[in-house]
C-alpha cells in the first residue's frame, strides 16, 4: 500500500570507479539481485534503482555505470558516463563508493576518483563509503578514509563490506540523516522500478560477462523479444537476442556446436525462475549488429532514454 503516513524518505545516487562494488551493495540492502555483478569492469550500464524500505523510512538508490575519465569513443560509454553524473543531479545526496582494496592511501587518492568527485554536483552532499574492507587490514581502511577526507569535503563517511554486508546497517542510519520527511514515495513492498524485459536481459548479459573471456562481454548486447506473462502462465517462455558487433564474435558465443551458448542459457534459465518462482523456456538467438554500440535506436530499445537534459 502506498500509505500516506510520515515516513523519511530521500534519493541516493551509487557512484563510483568501476568494479567498486555498487551493485553489490544495492543487492544485499535490497535483499534481491536488482542488478548484475561480475568481476569485470563496467559491467553496470544503465540507472539501476532498488528502493530501501525501512521502518520509517524509504531511500531510493540508483546504481550508476563505473565513470572513467578514459573516452573510448564509444557512443556507448559516452551515455554511461554521462548517465551516472545525471544521477548525482538528480539525487538529493549521493554515495561515493571508493574499493579499500586498490587505493594507495600514502600516495594520495586514485586518480579516476579524483575526476569524479571534481566533477559531482557542487551542492549535493556526498558520502564516502570505503567498500571492500574484508579484503584489507584495518589500517589500509582508516588510512584511505583519512586522505580522501583531506581531499574531499564529504558529509560523513562509513566502511562496509557490501559483499556480507558489515557496516551496511550503520550506512544506512547514516543516510538516514540526508532524507526528509514526507509522505513515502513507493509502495513498501515494491524493491525495484525495473520493468520484467530488462530483469532479464540483464540476466542474460551478466552470464555472458561471466562466460566470455577478456573484451567481448564489451561487445554484446541483449534485447528480450518476447515474454509470457509469468503471473498467468505455469511456465514462462522467453525470445531473446544476443547482438554482437561481429561474425566472429557470433562463432565465440555460440562456441563448439553451440556449447557455450547452451551454458550462458543454462545459467540464465535457473536466475530467471528463482527471480519469478516458476518454470522458463529460454530461446536465445545471436544477431550480429555492426557498431550496434554506436546505434541510437538500439541503445535506447536496451533501456538509454536519449534526454539527459530533464
Ligand atoms: N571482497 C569483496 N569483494 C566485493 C565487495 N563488493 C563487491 N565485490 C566484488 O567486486 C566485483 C565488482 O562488483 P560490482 O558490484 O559488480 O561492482 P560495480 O561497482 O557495480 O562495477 P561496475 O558495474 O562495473 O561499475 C565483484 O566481483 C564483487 O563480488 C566486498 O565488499 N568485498
Ligand atoms: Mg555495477
């Protein structure tokens, strides 16, 4: 129910480099995979919400694409770059995500971090949040906060380990104090704004990212054609699309007598009926779509709005 009653409530923007564990950590505070994770690079490309739902109070977290000052050139990681940073506008206070576990705290901050935050909204608060701390010793953590907060003037700061969740409870308290009252903004038991058809081309993307090796998850993208409704349906049949830039590339994610193929749609398969609780007929195609990474009209079926300027 979307109840009228008190509650604070807020917009929170995840920002950060890369693989620092944004996703991650939206996953584990919304209790559900909302949004892939692999142990690549960028593997995030769109705004990813998952709304926290508190006793009184209800945050709405976007998770962003990692930002890297790099330009590939690419129309692709142009919009990614420029979705993030239109998140942070949009947000009422944004969570900077830094990963414990690649900084050199006695050289000062990374430097993909530095162009971020030179380049967040001036007048939103932001969070540090030092993330990965199960994978360093305790003093690398206190070390590293201590030279961003030199650099940077956050509004607070915690550590946490996204991945088993230490110190995600003390997070939130602390954004907490960034929220307003007012009336809440989503039903309660609603946890993402997702739409089923990115659901689940998301799926399909992360186990190409975990099944293709090196650059090529980089070039795929998935498109979900048809999908029965899974709340009437004992079995819930889905047609997607795996379009790849180029002829080899279809040969690699087809592999030997379609192996590979099977095993990205095996994979798949069992993530979308734990997500749904039914059975799924799975059919996956590959396309080949040159440059389809520099195709407006492909990058906005996958989920890009065009308009940044809201
Ligand atoms: N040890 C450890 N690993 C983590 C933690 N959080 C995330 N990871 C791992 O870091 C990798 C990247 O995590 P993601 O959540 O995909 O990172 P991201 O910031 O969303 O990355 P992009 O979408 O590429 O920007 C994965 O292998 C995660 O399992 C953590 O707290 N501790
Ligand atoms: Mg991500």
């Amino acid at each position: 129910m979307l109840g009228n009653e008190l509650k604070y409530s807020g917009f929170a923007a995840i920002i950060g480099v890369p693989n620092s564990g944004k996703s991650t950590f939206l996953n584990t505070i919304v209790q559900s995979k909302i949004s892939i994770v692999t142990p690549k690079a960028q593997t995030t490309r769109n705004k990813i919400r998952g709304i926290y739902n508190g006793e009184d109070t209800q945050i709405v977290f976007t998770d962003t694409p990692g930002i890297t000052s790099t330009d590939f050139g690419k129309l692709l990681n142009n919009w990614m770059n420029k979705y993030s940073f239109s998140a942070a506008q949009d947000a009422d206070f944004t969570v900077f995500f830094v990963d414990v576990s690649t900084q050199h705290p006695e050289k000062g901050i990374g430097e993909e971090e530095a162009h971020i935050l030179k380049n967040l909204p001036p007048k939103t608060p932001v969070i540090l949040v030092a993330n990965k701390i199960d994978a360093v010793k305790p003093m690398r953590v206190d070390d590293t906060i201590a030279v961003y907060k030199k650099h940077f003037n956050f509004a607070a700061s915690c550590a946490i380990s996204a991945k088993d969740g230490t110190g995600t409870e003390e997070l939130i308290n602390t954004l907490k104090q960034f929220c307003k009252p007012g009336p809440q903004l989503f039903p309660e038991d609603m946890y993402t704004d997702q739409e089923d058809n990115f659901l689940v081309s998301e799926i399909i993307r992360e186990k190409l990212f975990l099944e293709l090796s090196q650059e090529l998850p980089y070039s795929v993208v998935v498109t979900v054609e048809k999908m029965h409704d899974h709340r009437t349906k004992d079995i819930l049949l889905v047609d997607a699309t795996i379009h790849v830039a180029r002829d080899s590339q279809k040969g690699i994610v087809l592999g030997k007598k379609g192996a590979t193929l099977g095993k990205i749609g095996s994979a798949a398969r069992r993530d979308i009926e734990e997500l749904y609780g039914c059975q799924v007929g799975l059919n996956l195609f590959v396309r080949v779509e040159e440059k389809w990474f520099d195709k407006e009209r492909l990058l906005q079926k996958v989920g890009f709005e065009k308009d940044f300027d809201r």
